[in-house]
C-alpha cells in the first residue's frame, strides 16, 4: 500500500509494508519526498529509534529509474542538457 500527498514544495510518496500472510515482521514505512533539486527516502530505524535519510540528485533518481529495467552491466545516461546542439 502507498499514499501520495502534494505538499507545498513536495510530493511526498509513503510506502507501507502490508507483508506477505507468512511474514514472521514488517519493515517500517518508507517516505520519499520529492523536491525540485533532489529526491529524500527517509525511515525509521527502529534499533535507535532515530529516521535515516537518503537524498539522491535528480540525475541519480533518472539512473536509478533505468537501472530498474536494464541487465548486469555499467551504463552512463546521456541527458538531453548533456547533448550538443
């Protein structure tokens, strides 16, 4: 299950772990809230009680988006501002 809320400078996305009927525990719930110039993960650690935070670049997230669908390999994206004219 995930909510989507559009704040005022964010969309943040909240996934929770529903599990499966024979999940001995549930992860904690991940929030990803996205901003202009980056991406934040955040998500309880429940060992120190304290959130961990991630925050990947734009560009980071368009690697991680196609690294999604590609085969074992190193890739570089060419990106459009990168592109002679």
């Amino acid at each position: 299950m995930f909510t989507i809320e559009h704040d005022f400078d964010a969309t943040v996305v909240t996934l929770v772990d529903e599990g499966d009927e024979g999940a001995s525990f549930l992860q904690e719930d991940v929030t990803i809230n996205a901003f202009d110039d980056c991406i934040t993960i955040e998500q309880l650690n429940p060992q120190t009680d304290q959130v961990q935070v991630i925050t990947l670049s734009i560009a980071q997230v368009q690697d991680l988006a196609a690294a999604l669908d590609l085969p074992e390999g190193i890739y570089r994206l060419s990106r459009v501002e990168d592109a002679p004219n």
